[in-house]
C-alpha cells in the first residue's frame, strides 16, 4: 500500500495588514491587552474584491508550482473552510472553476480549525487505496467579514484573521515518507462553547431584520472552557500519533499546532517537555486562521528551512465542534 506525500505546499495571505493599534480605534481594547492573552501583533483582513477562492487559488498555485504540476494534473479536489464565496455552493466548486479543470470531484469540509487534518486524512485514504494519485487540499478562510467589530465582541474579533494554504499530495512507494498516521476526534457536546448560533435553519425566516440587529451572527467563546480542553487535548493527540507510528517526542523535529493562540502553544510545548524552538508559531503576524492556520504554518516553515528533508513534523489542531486531530509525516 503506498503512502501519502506532500510534493508541494504554499500559502497566501490577503495584503491588507490590520494591527493591535487599528484594533483600538474600533473597540475598546489595547496593544497590550490582546498581546498579553493570544500573543497576536496583527493579522490579515481581506479588502474589496478579495474572495475566498481567490486566496485558495492564489495559494494553490504556489503549491502546484513548487510541486512540479499544472492544474490539468489535479484529481480530487479537498477544500476545508467554514465559509464558501456565497451560502452555498462550497468554495472548492469556486476553486476548480478559477483553476478551469471542469469535472474534476471537489469535496467540502467544515470542521473549523482541524479542517485541514481531516481533509488529510481524506487525502491520504484515497491515496493510500489507489484511488486517486494527485489531490489537492485546501485550507482558507475569510473571517474578518463575519466579525462583531465593536466592544460587544472584542474578545472574539481580536483573534481571527484571513488566509489560504495548499498542499498537493501525490503517492510514494517509499513506506518510511509522507504521512505516517492520522488521528480525528470530536466531541459535539461542546458545540455551543465555539459557535456562531446564526443563521440557522431553525430561525424561519432564516435570516431577518430582527435576527441582524442581535449579536447571535457573530462568533462567540467561552474563552476559559476551551483553552482548557484545547491544552488537554494537543498533548493528548500528539501522542496518540507517535505512539501509533512507533516514536517519541524526541523524535520530533516539528510541531506545528492550529495557530490558536500564543498561550496555547506555549502550555502545550511545557506539557510535552518540548522546547519552543520544536513548536512552530506564527499567530504574532496573522492571528488564528483557523483552517488555513496549518497550511500557511507548514508553507512558512519549509521556505525558512526548519521543514526539510527526512524531518518527522507533528500537525496538530483543536477547535470548534469540538474537533482536535494530528498526523505524523516524515517529510
């Protein structure tokens, strides 16, 4: 059976820069007070005329490029994001159309921040039982346009950013590369700690006048109560994938975690004994990107060196649903 390999990755990001300092012209808040508890400096927003499948392309590209493939060589199509360019269809449809690859399947997935792991674990499925021998898989999100950007939602608001990542997965032959394991989880008990509650098709109309002027349209977060699962269950996870491909954390040469936040990462990096220099960060400079957080990470790390050839490299994600899930690669 073959496995999984990553051929190519890249990321984009929107232009338009939107730092702490901007943040205290909209909202009550400082600098100070959101670097203290997510470590974010800035983040980046999209401007008019950006959509969501035009940063997934964008970040596609780089990944094709890098690759050694032209959008003809493209047969599956997994696209992991919360949103879409309109309510439906989902935004893989949107891709395939700017890559111009007409029938090739394009699949959706909405699992928040661990969407582009359980899109993975989909793409290593399919590549491991032949069925396909060149997917590509997106994480991307705009949540910079779903965001309450008064007072009323700061601590929500503060956090997210916009972006893409993309990796071309083809198959190898070679048992000891590419993805080694996959693990999801889900615990739906928790959905209503990580949400926004509308619209919803329980709402009839489903969206009103009524519904717009309340706050139920926005995100919302019990802060505490998910950064205490959070930090319980990236250990737990990360372990769960070296022990079932046979290795130790000290084995590792990467971890790279769901940009949630600085404090996380940090917690996380203590319970696994790990320094910080194995734990991947970028969320000082685009905040939480949620399903594209993985992607831009892994895009960023292989163009400064610190992914390269042969390196054992940790995925890791939490987040809404509650989701939390890893894979193990050797690069």
């Amino acid at each position: 059976m073959r496995n999984a390999l990553i051929s190519g990755i890249g990321h984009h990001v929107p232009d338009r820069v939107v730092t702490n300092f901007d943040l205290e012209k909209m909202m009550d808040t400082s600098n100070e007070w959101i670097l203290e508890r997510t470590g974010i400096q800035m983040r980046r927003w999209v401007s008019e005329g950006d959509t969501l499948s035009g940063l997934a392309h964008s970040a596609a590209i780089k990944a094709l490029e890098m690759a050694g493939k032209k959008p003809g060589d493209i047969q599956f199509i997994i696209f992991a994001s919360l949103a879409s360019d309109h309510e439906f269809p989902g935004g893989g449809c949107f891709l395939q159309e700017k890559l111009g690859i007409p029938g090739v399947p394009a699949m959706d997935i909405r699992n928040a921040c661990s969407g582009f792991l359980y899109g993975l674990s989909v793409a290593d499925q399919f590549i491991k039982t032949g069925m396909y021998d060149t997917i590509l898989l997106i994480g991307a999100e705009i949540q910079s346009t779903s965001l309450d950007l008064t007072t009323r939602g700061r601590d929500v608001s503060v956090i997210f950013g916009d972006g893409a990542g993309a990796a071309v997965i083809i198959p190898t032959d070679n048992k000891e590369k590419g993805v080694l394991t996959t693990h999801l989880h889900a615990d739906g008990r928790f959905a209503n700690k990580l949400w926004a509650d509308a619209p919803s098709v329980n709402d009839n109309p489903r969206i009103s006048k009524e519904l717009v002027e309340t706050d139920r349209i926005y995100p919302k977060m019990e802060g505490r109560f998910v950064f205490k699962h959070a930090v319980s269950r990236f250990p737990e996870v990360i372990h769960e994938a070296l022990a079932a491909a046979g290795y130790s954390k000290d084995d590792l040469d990467l971890v790279i975690p769901h940009q949630a936040n600085s404090r996380i990462t940090e917690a996380v990096a203590h319970q696994l004994r790990l320094g910080m220099d194995k734990m991947y960060s970028n969320i000082e400079r685009y905040g939480n990107t949620t399903a594209a957080s993985i992607p831009i990470a892994m895009s960023e790390a292989v163009e400064q060196g610190l992914i390269k050839d042969n390196s054992l490299v940790c995925l890791a994600s939490f987040g809404a649903g509650f989701t939390w899930a890893s894979a193990l690669i050797r690069w």
